[in-house]
C-alpha cells in the first residue's frame, strides 16, 4: 500500500513532462509504454543533465507522475490524454513545447494538479495548512499555508526527518522510511520548491529547514519591503545593522514573497543608494560550517544573498537616512 501512496519518489522534470504529455496528445487513439521509450531516444528534453538517454525506469516514473496527477489515463492501448478533466484542458491551452523552461502559466498549471493531488496533501502540502481548512487549491495553499520546519534526527533506531508545522506544533510529520524521503523531501517538496516554485526555504542552523508558500509572481523590488524593511531601521541610531537570513526567516511566509525576489530587493536599494548600505560578507567556509557533504554545502548556501562579486552576504548595514529616502520612493511611486 506505501509504494501505491508514495509514488512521488524522486525528482523530475517538469519540461520533461511536458514534452512526454505533449507527445501522448498526439496518439488520441493511445500509445504504448514501448513506443514512448523509443521517442525518448530521440528527444534532448527526456535526458540526464550529462546529456545521456533515461533508463526505462526513469520513463516509467514520468509516465507514472502524470497518471496520478490525473492528466493521462489508462486505456485499451496504453495511454491517452484525460481530455474529460476541465483542468487538463485549461494545461493545454498554455503548454508551450519545445521552450527550454516553462512559463509562468506552465507552472501554475502543474502546481494546481500537484496541489489537488490526495498523496501529495496526505504526505506534505497538509502538515502546512491551518487545522480548519480540509479542501483548499493551489491558491489557498499559497495564501493561507504556514510555515513548516524539517530537521534530520540521528536516534539508535536510525536516522529520522521530522516536520512540524511552526504555528501548530501538534501538526508534524515523522519520515522512518527511504520510500517516504524519497517521496517528500526529494519529490514533491523538489517540484514544489525547485521545478515549479510556489515553496521556497532556507537552512537555520536553530530549526532546520525553514519551507513556506510563496506567491509565483511579483515585482522587483517588491513596495512591501520596502516598507518593512523602513520599519526596522533605527531613528535613533545612524547606523542599523540587520541579519539577511533572518529577515527572510521572518518576511519570506509573511509576505509570501520567494529568498531570490526578496534578496533581489535588497540588491536593487543597495544599487540606488549605496551612499546609505552597506554589504557585509562571510566566508563561504563559516556560512557552510555544519554541512557534511557537497550537496548540504550548496543547500545551506542557497539561503544567502550573494552580490555582483561572489561573495555570501550575511548582514547589512543601512544608514538612518535610508527611511526617508525609501518613504520618498513609495511616495513617487503612488
């Protein structure tokens, strides 16, 4: 039954699936699993980042997460399209095969069948949502999903993840199997945070991996950083020195706003009035310190602002003066 519920195990390519659903739609009639495999040979999107074809199994796994994402179904001879779903039909109207990446509408598509997904609430999107809401879409997810916290456990039973959502700690997840780290942590919170992006998350060496909803669209630089970020500079003190990875532990589930359009905020004050911040780095050594392998290095990097020069930026340090200046901005772009 756990292999049946956990099929999300691993993670995809969302322009592969694409291009893979693109080519079923061309076969109404249906199309078989070794078809499939043979035009896999010859598709650049359907293969390893080393360039190298995808093992049958791997094509199995694509097929397999579009089924039970109820975009194709079964039939007499292998698969079709499930064109009788008004939403595979709305995903239709905005696929765009062939383009390197997915458009904005292209990942808004997929995350609402991933969202409407029973195994992919079951083992992960619920644990975020408060306890009253039973039914929700993508788009409540992302305006009323909380904040949740994973860490990795070592106990003489084995190693264990847990998650836990930070506004109702009685909400949590305990992850005892490989099938379930590979369904939650390396499949659906990977096509949710990486591939389709209305998750993101960064490390804090106190909880863990900090996950919260975060809206897919958005402007650069976004007025309610601005706004909060005035609210925090001293008036009193000419100088306020602020912690990045903090504020994004405290603006990032509050204004749902995505690490790279917050950062990217930060980065645009920073260019228009340098005279008032200041970047303050840390060494890449000290910003990975707990990280035991190459792989924990770049995630625990991944929650740093890094600037035009390289380097990984911890603090900053804004002058007073930036309140007004910020509030002068927001009062010419009224």
């Amino acid at each position: 039954m756990e292999s049946r519920t956990l099929w999300m195990r691993g993670s995809v390519s969302f322009v592969a699936l694409r291009e893979l659903l693109c080519f079923i739609a061309l076969h109404p009639e249906g199309i078989r699993p070794v078809d499939m495999e043979n035009w896999v040979r010859s598709n650049s999107f359907l293969r390893t980042q080393t360039g190298k074809l995808v093992s049958k199994t791997t094509i199995y796994h694509y097929r397999n997460t579009l089924l039970h994402l109820g975009i194709i179904k079964r039939i007499d001879k292998g698969y079709t399209v499930a064109r009788e779903n008004p939403e595979v039909s709305l995903l239709f109207q905005v696929l765009r095969p062939g383009m390197p990446d997915l458009s904005i509408e292209e990942r808004e598509m997929f995350a609402r069948f991933v969202v409407m997904n029973h195994d992919c609430r079951r083992y992960f999107f619920d644990i975020f949502m408060p306890e009253e809401i039973s039914e929700y879409h993508l788009v409540d997810f992302i305006g009323r999903g909380q904040p949740v916290a994973w860490k990795r456990l070592s106990t003489p039973q084995g190693r264990f993840e847990q998650l836990s959502n930070l506004l109702h700690k009685e909400k949590s997840l305990w992850i005892r199997s490989e099938n379930e780290r590979q369904a939650i942590l390396y499949g659906v919170r990977y096509w949710a945070r990486n591939q389709l992006g209305f998750l993101d998350e960064i490390f804090l060496e106190d909880i863990g991996g900090l996950m919260f909803p975060v809206s897919m669209t958005g402007s650069v630089p976004d007025p309610r950083i601005l706004n909060a970020l005035r609210e925090v500079i001293s008036p009193s003190e000419e100088w306020t020195i602020l912690s990045l990875r903090r504020l994004v532990a405290e603006w990032g589930p509050k204004y749902r706003i995505s690490i790279e359009r917050l950062y990217q905020t930060f980065l645009w004050i920073y260019r228009r009035f340098p005279q008032y911040v200041v970047m303050i780095p840390t060494s890449e050594a000290f910003a990975a310190i707990t990280a035991i392998s190459p792989q924990a290095e770049a995630y625990h990097l991944r929650g740093y602002l890094q600037d035009e020069k390289g380097r990984y930026i911890s603090h900053i340090r804004v002058h007073s003066n930036l309140r007004e200046v910020i509030l002068c901005q927001e009062l010419l772009s009224v």
